[in-house]
C-alpha cells in the first residue's frame, strides 16, 4: 500500500514526529520563511496532506496541489486557511479544540493582573533603579495598582474557554458577566454570572477579557467607538483574535488616555513590527501570542493533531473536521460508513 506525502511545516516532539514517520514519507519543514518558502511550496504541491502552525495556506498553494487531500492545524482557529477552496476540493480541515482551554484562560487572567497591579512595569522600573523608597510613602504613589476582587469582569465571548475564565474570576471574588449570542445557564449557575449586551459589558466592566474568534461579525469589533464607552479606569484584555481589535485606533486610544490599561496577546498582524506605536506605551502590555505557550498543552496540541491527520487519512475518524458536513460527499477520505460522523 502506498505511503501518503506528508509535509510537516512545524517542530514538534520527536516521539510524535517518530509516529507520522512509521506511517507516511514525512518532509519537515522547522520554519517556513522567504529563505525556504520555493522549497516549501514545491513540497506542499506534491503532498497528500500537511500538518503544521504559523504558516497561511494561500487559495493558490491549494489549486496548485492537485494530491492534496487533508491539513491538521496545530490550533484551535483555522483563518490562515482558504475554507471556500477546501470545501470546493473536500479537502479535509482539523484543529484542535479543548487541549489549550486552561492554559489560554491562565493567560487571560494573567495578563488581567499585570494589568490591574502594574507588574510589567514594575519589574522595568525596578531594574531601571527607581526603587529608592518604600512605593507606598505616599497616597498618590504612581507603583500602585489596582484591585481585582469584587471588580466588574465582562467576558466577551464565552465558550468553553470563557467558562473556565469565568471560574477563575469567582475565584477572584469578581462581580462575573458575559456576552454571547446564547445564554450559558452553567455560567450563569455555577458562577453567578449575569448574560449581557455588548454595550453593557463595554460601558460597565472594570476588566473586558475578549475571546472572540474571527468572523465577518467580529471583525474589528473593537474600535476607538468602543473603547471611548469604556470606563477610563477599565482594563481590555485580549486573547481572541488580533483581528477582533482595530489596531491602528489603539494608538489614539492609548495617547488619550480612555482606559486604564491595555493588555494584548494578539495582534492584526504577527509578528508584531518592531516600529508598532503600540511599543512605546507603559499602559499597554504585550504577549507574543503565548496563550498556549506552555510544554505541557504544546504536547498536547501537537499529539491531538497528529492523531487528527493519522485518523483523517485513515478514513477512520474525523472528529476533529471544521467542515465535514461541506466536504463529506466530496472527499476521497470520507466512505459511507462515516459519512454520518
């Protein structure tokens, strides 16, 4: 039996890398850059599926890679994908759901903290040798920070993982509420939180933690309208998705002073270019996309999406498909048998 092409466009744990190896001609590809990227796409076009993160598979890879017939991403989100061209071919798509919950929450909160107590700046300013007197000698110290407990939290955009962000601020004590566009009775019994609009939550909360995807609706969600509502003492916490957030109007937003604090894990376009206005704000804390970024759920994620490919190619699962229902008549993967899946 013939082994499928697989490219590997990541650097992923040798034991797991071992498995795709025992089962497909794997080539790997650590760092797709301009450096390789004629390689890479030569590659692409002759595989039979790819596996891989921080690369975007354009519409035109995709047209050209005839023998193409599933990808596994090794995230949650799945934009830096051609959707309509993959349903069109029944190429098959998987992420990977539900391993990075907790650990995208734990940066949620955070980066909440840091914001709130001013420990960023804090540390800069320590190593910079201003710490020549007690920071509480006087009322008006400029080293305090702020409360968390008993605060206002509006959490925007509250699936699985803002549930768990939810759990986190009761533990903090913290007046919880959420916004999706249907209700989460356990959110709202477990945790005392209260279902609200947008505008409640942009208006109301001392904390707004954003966990929305991206999608036509949420694109640029969040804009200078949005964050003049906002109270100016309030702190906006993103783990969504960069492109939620209008990040040419932060700038102004940050120069007048319309909130307390800025806290950004997410970016409109990464990496971050170093001359982003965005550097130059002691009120703005910035994470290079680490919302995942711990050993133990990048093992995770890398193993769910190696089984996700494993099982996919298969035939044998596709739990994990973004667009079966799309590609289920299509795909050359798909027999009867699954096709209810």
């Amino acid at each position: 039996m013939k082994k499928y092409n697989i490219v590997l466009f990541k650097d992923i744990p040798k034991v797991l890398l071992d498995k795709l190896n025992s089962r497909f001609n794997v080539e790997q590809f650590k760092v797709v850059d301009k450096n390789n990227l004629e390689l890479f796409n030569n590659k692409v076009m002759k595989s039979d599926a790819i596996i891989g993160a921080n690369w975007p598979i354009s519409t035109a890879l995709v047209e050209k890679s005839p023998s193409l017939k599933a990808i596994s991403a090794l995230t949650v989100g799945y934009d830096a994908y051609p959707l309509e061209i993959l349903n069109k071919r029944g190429i098959a798509l998987m992420n990977t759901p539900n391993v990075l919950s907790d650990s995208l929450a734990d940066m949620a909160i955070g980066l909440m903290l840091s914001s709130a107590r001013r420990i960023v700046t804090s540390n800069e300013r320590v190593k910079n040798g201003e710490w020549v007197h007690g920071v509480g000698d006087s009322v008006t110290s400029n080293w305090f920070g702020e409360e968390v407990h008993h605060k206002k939290v509006g959490i925007v955009g509250c699936g699985r993982i803002g549930e768990i962000v939810a759990k986190r601020c009761f533990g903090f004590d913290m007046d919880i509420s959420y916004y999706t566009r249907t209700r989460h009775p356990s959110v709202e019994e477990n945790y005392n939180a209260k279902h609200a609009s947008l505008e409640q939550i942009i208006k109301e909360s001392d904390f707004i933690i954003n966990l929305l995807p991206l999608s036509k609706e949420t694109e640029h969600l969040f804009t200078y309208e949005q964050f003049k509502q906002m109270k100016r003492t309030a702190h906006f916490i993103n783990v969504g998705r960069g492109k939620t957030v209008k990040e040419d109007d932060l700038e102004r937003v940050l120069q007048e002073k319309l909130v307390a604090g800025i806290a950004l894990d997410v970016f409109e376009k990464e990496p971050l270019p170093k001359q982003s206005p965005l550097m130059n704000h002691t009120s703005c804390i910035l994470s290079p996309h680490a919302g995942n970024a711990t050993k133990e759920t990048n093992y995770l994620i890398a193993e769910l999406a190696v089984n996700n490919l494993i099982n996919a190619l298969d035939g044998s699962s596709f739990d994990n498909c973004v667009n079966f229902k799309d590609i289920k008549d299509k795909s050359p993967l798909i027999n009867n048998k699954n096709k209810g899946a």
